[in-house]
C-alpha cells in the first residue's frame, strides 16, 4: 500500500471546521496533546509502516 493523497474529504471545509473547533478553548498544551492523540489513533487506522512513513517524510518536507 502507498500514500493516497488524492482528496477524499466530500467537504473539507467542514473537516477543517471541526478540527478548529476541536482546539477551540484548549491553551497550546491541551492543544498539542489533542492534536497528538489523533496523529496516533489515525495512524493506528492506517495500520501500515510503510504508509506513516511517507506521510511523515511528506508533512515534514513541506515546513
């Protein structure tokens, strides 16, 4: 399996909504935590090695 990053979100500007709205309140340390435990749920959902890898070697080459 490889890294699909073709868009798949029927509204993606409602995702984004909710994931403001999931940080809404929080001060920037609740706000990293909640941001790593879905970085680790998902990447459970992803289940592959090999997948996570590529999208950290994409997340991280676009900083």
């Amino acid at each position: 399996m490889s890294l699909d990053t073709t868009p798949r979100l029927a509204d993606p500007d409602a995702a984004y909504a909710m994931l403001v709205a999931a940080h809404r309140d929080l001060d920037e340390a609740a706000s990293r935590r909640l941001d790593a435990k879905l970085v680790l749920i998902l990447a459970n959902h992803i289940g592959d090695a090999r997948v996570l890898e590529q999208a950290l070697a994409l997340a991280t080459s676009t900083r």
